[in-house]
C-alpha cells in the first residue's frame, strides 16, 4: 500500500484492516517508490454497533517494524555528451532490519478512560513482548516477524462507553423497594417467562431511556513503543530506552438507529414487575411483622428469593 509517511528511517506501521485509502505518494516525483505501510491519518476500518448488540472486534491489528531507507539524490545529466546522459530523480532505496522492541504500551484515548469495551479484565488490548524483530523480507503480514499490537479478539464496544450521551437506567428485578436504579447499562430482557406461576420479569421497571442519537462517534488510540536498534540480548545496554515512538489513530464508530424508539421501549416496559402491578413490600417494622414474611394476604404471589 501506498503511503503519504514521509520516508525516513523508522518504524513503519500497518493497520488492519486498514481504514485509510491508499493516495498519491510523497513529492516530489518518485512514484516507483512502494510504500508498503498504512497512510495518514492513521485509521481502522469503521464499524457499526446497536444500543443491544456490538460485534466482535476480531482481527483489530498494528503492525509494526523498523525500516531503514537511504536516500539516492538525482542527477542533472548530461545532454551534450554521446550518448546523452538523461537526468534521473532522486529515489529512495530501502531494507527492513532486525530491531529490538523494549516495550509497547496501546490504549483508548477518547472514550471509557481508556477502556471503551465491555469487559474490565485489564486483557482489552494486545502488545508485542519484548523481543527481536525482522529482519523482514516480504510485505507486512500478521503472521510474520513485525511487532503486533491491537485490540483482543472477542472484545465489544460498550455502548454506553461510546455513545457516553445516553441516560439509561432500571431497577433490576425483584429488588428491594427502595433500590437504586443500575444506570447507563442495557435494560435486560431476560429472563422472562410471563405464564409462569409466579410470572418473572427482568426488571422492576424502567426509570429513564434517552438513547443517544448521533449516528456515529469517532475513538482514538494511541500507540507508544519503546525500542532500540541493539540486537544481542548479551549486550548490557539490550534493554536500555533509546528511542520512543508513538503514533494515534482513529475508528469510526456508527450507531444503527431503529426508525423510533418507542416500540422498544414499550417491550422493555412490557417486560417489568411494575408493569404488571407487582411492586415489593416495604419491610413490615413491626415485631412480630404481620403479615407474616412468605404468607401473602392480598393474593399477590410470593416471590421467595426477592430482596
């Protein structure tokens, strides 16, 4: 792929899948000079989540290895000489060298205080370990020997780390009767079995729903490597900081938007205790309490594991 990275010796990168087409190459004319790595700006392919469903990010890659170019200045010519000698343009020659990765640190920048994703493991992201790469003879692959970092295969947006202007909130079901709503997470809908004796529901109830109706949100990573050119691990100074690097880059975010919220929100609320007019007790303080905890006195079923 072509890249508009200004060709220089350092570390090149790859994004998969890449989300930037590839443009012109660098002025001035040295159009045969290919560009393998990513073009600025820096982005992933974009992605499209739901306020109930986020796909995997599988496969979420940055590729990295270290390219030395050295530089091939053109020459004028020489017209009045025989034969002529036609003027050439300066070029760029280029090899991927072996190169020492010391560290390698990658994380949201835009959203969730770094860990925009569903899960809180701390496993969100993925970093190359500490050790020699290249020397490297063939175009960027995963599979290679370039220094690989991204996103851990399974892991999904959250939606509300994302779309952060939504106020969503709910009383989980059965809770007790002064509860503090769960915010700005997705209304279960499950279980619920409405013919069962006694009926079960998700939720007490529903307590706000305003999704957040941007179609699309922009998040932004940032990547910093550590690394230096020392290539025997005996060397004392193998582990040493010598040069940082550290590139941002980009994803789009889009939100598949139903036509209205309403007959969503009608099922959520379908789906609640509240809705069918069974509300929990305020704890009798009375001692013995009347009436007596498991026995129902107006006909209401008695839920045993409710708080």
């Amino acid at each position: 792929m072509a890249t508009n990275v200004t060709p220089s010796s350092g570390l090149e990168y790859t994004l998969v899948p890449d989300g930037t087409s590839t443009g012109a190459e660098i002025p001035p004319a040295n159009q045969s000079y290919p560009y393998p790595g990513s073009q600025t700006p820096y982005t992933w392919t974009p992605v499209t989540i739901s306020y109930s469903e986020s796909p995997a990010m599988n496969g979420y890659r940055v590729q990295a290895r270290y390219k030395n170019v050295t530089y091939v200045p053109g020459s004028s010519g020489d017209p009045s000489a025989v034969p002529p000698v036609p003027a050439t343009d300066a070029s760029y020659t280029y090899s991927y060298i072996q190169w020492h990765l010391v560290s390698q640190t990658l994380t949201c920048t835009s959203h969730g205080s770094g860990n925009p994703f569903e899960s809180s493991t701390g496993n969100e992201y993925i970093t190359a370990s500490n050790a020699l790469y290249g020397p490297t003879t063939s175009s960027p692959t995963a599979s290679g020997s370039d220094a690989i970092a991204g996103i851990t295969d399974g892991e999904k947006y959250n939606y509300f780390k994302v779309f952060d202007q939504s106020d969503v909130g709910f009383i989980a079901g059965l809770s007790a009767y002064n509860a503090v709503p769960v915010e700005n997470q997705s209304v279960p809908t499950t279980p619920y079995a409405p013919d069962a004796n006694p009926p079960t529901y998700p939720t007490d109830t529903v307590t706000n729903f305003v999704p957040d109706e941007r179609e699309s949100v922009t998040t932004t990573y940032s990547l910093t490597t550590i690394y230096n050119l020392i290539t025997d691990p005996s060397d004392p100074n193998y582990n040493a900081y010598h040069f940082s690097d550290t590139i941002t880059f980009s994803q789009t975010v889009n939100q598949n938007i139903p036509s209205s919220w309403g007959p969503a929100l009608k099922e959520l609320v379908n789906r609640s205790y509240y809705k069918h007019n069974l509300n929990p007790w305020m704890p009798d303080p009375r001692d013995p309490p009347r009436p007596v905890p498991g026995i129902t006195v107006d006909g209401a079923p008695d839920y045993n594991n409710a708080t």
